[in-house]
C-alpha cells in the first residue's frame, strides 16, 4: 500500500546513505519514496487512480419514496451490503459506529430498499474479535435505525472476505435477482466474483469518492495536496491489486 511502501523506501534510503559505498543508491530510494508519497497525496493523482474503478458501474438514479422501482431494479428479491468496517466503541449508536464507506452502503441499501417492499436484505460482516458484536449485527441496527423492519434482514456473519461473500450470497439468494450494494470502487471486483458463482445481480455502487470536493472542482484547487487523496490513492491501489489477482487467479 502506498503509505507502508513510501516509507519503507525512504527509511530504507536513510539507512543506506550511512553506508560509504551505497549512499547513492540510498539517495535515489529516500527520493523516491518522498516523491511517490508526494504523488499519492495529490487530489489530481488520487483520482485518475479511482476514477476508472468508480466510472464502470452507474449509479442507482433517484426515485420517489414509495414510487415504482427504476426498471433496473424490478425483480431484485434481494438487497445485499457488502461489509466494510466499524468501530467497537459502546455507547454510540450503530450509524456512528460504522465507517464511512459502510455508512453510505446501508444508506444505499435502505434508499433501494424503499422500492422493493416484498425484497429482504442481507448484511455481510464477520466480528472483529470475540464477544464483539459482528459487522453484519451493526449494519442491521443501523438498517432497523432508518426503518428497516427486523424481520427483512438476515445476517451474514461467516464470510471473511468478498470471494466468500459472493458465494454464500448467491446460495442464500436461491437464484433470485440481487441488488448489490457496495462502494462504487469495490464494484468492479465484486462484480467478477459474483458473475463468477452465477448469481443474477444488479451492481448498486455507492461512496463514490472520487468526485472533486466542494470548491475544489476548479482552478488549482484540483491539484491540492491531502490526507483524503492519500486515502483514496490507498483504496484505488488496493482495488487495482485484487481485481487484477481476481482475474488472473480466477479468470474472472
């Protein structure tokens, strides 16, 4: 990842330019790293890294509440959110404890969710560590927060990653259509691994992130350097390493 890998390349460098015969190369290394930290941290940079991976799949377009289901959606007896992350901090209510990215699924889900009343929904999360509630437990409280009646939502608490995920969701979903919901630049992975068991879905993305912030879109302001771009470079690196192992591991 890029922060782990900048700073390796320049304590590595350091290290080096005490050696007589290899400070050169310890230069070049400490430059590097410093360089591609630099890059990485840029909004311009973090961008063209995400941008790709959040433009393959559009988003759900806004509908009334209560209106009819966008045609996309009609058939989808299942809604499903692909886990993310929270934290375990008591006392805070199941949306504050979610993160952002899982925030925007559940919001996600529950929009979709409003247009498909004979749908259920199914969370995804395993827990972080025993005697802690489950990620799936958390998104479906934060459901339940926003409306969703208990009884429509089943928990997935077994599966560790997005590969297992697809499996278990395309047996729980017994052949019938899916609306999947996750970040728009985990939706082109997701998507591999869910055509892959041949489950019949509707990619749902969310969270987009690499839309231009608020008075950013213009000027020099798009070449800004900060700790989001930095995030975003990190999520796109991520990405662009598992869909491509994705692909060659399972031809997907």
């Amino acid at each position: 990842m890029p922060l782990p890998l900048c700073t390796a390349l320049v304590v590595a460098g350091l290290a080096l330019t005490f050696s007589s015969r290899r400070q050169r190369l310890g230069r070049r290394l400490a430059i590097c790293g410093a360089v591609l930290l630099i890059l990485f941290s840029n909004r311009r940079v973090s961008t063209l890294l995400l941008g790709p991976l959040e433009a393959e799949y559009p988003s759900v377009p806004e509908f009334s509440v209560g209106s009819r289901a966008p045609a996309l959606l009609e058939g989808c007896e299942v809604v499903a959110i692909l886990g993310s992350g929270n934290n375990d901090s008591p006392g805070l209510p199941a949306s504050s404890r979610l993160s952002s990215s899982g925030l925007a699924r559940v919001v996600e889900a529950v929009r979709i969710l409003s247009a498909l009343p004979r749908a259920r929904l199914i969370v995804s999360g395993p827990g972080t560590a025993p005697g802690l509630p489950s990620h799936a437990s958390v998104l479906a409280r934060a459901a339940e927060s926003l409306g969703v009646d208990p009884s429509r939502i089943t928990l997935l608490e077994t599966a560790n990653d997005t590969e297992e995920e697809s499996r278990a969701i395309a047996s729980m979903a017994g052949g019938g259509r899916v609306a999947l919901v996750t970040s728009a630049w985990h939706m082109p992975r997701a998507a591999a691994l869910f055509r892959k068991t041949g489950c019949t879905f509707v990619p749902c993305p969310t969270d987009f992130m690499s839309a231009a912030p608020a008075g950013t879109q213009g000027g020099w302001r798009r070449f800004g350097f900060d700790v989001e771009s930095l995030s975003r470079s990190t999520s796109a690196v991520h990405e662009w390493i598992g869909l491509l192992w994705t692909r060659m591991r399972l031809g997907a």
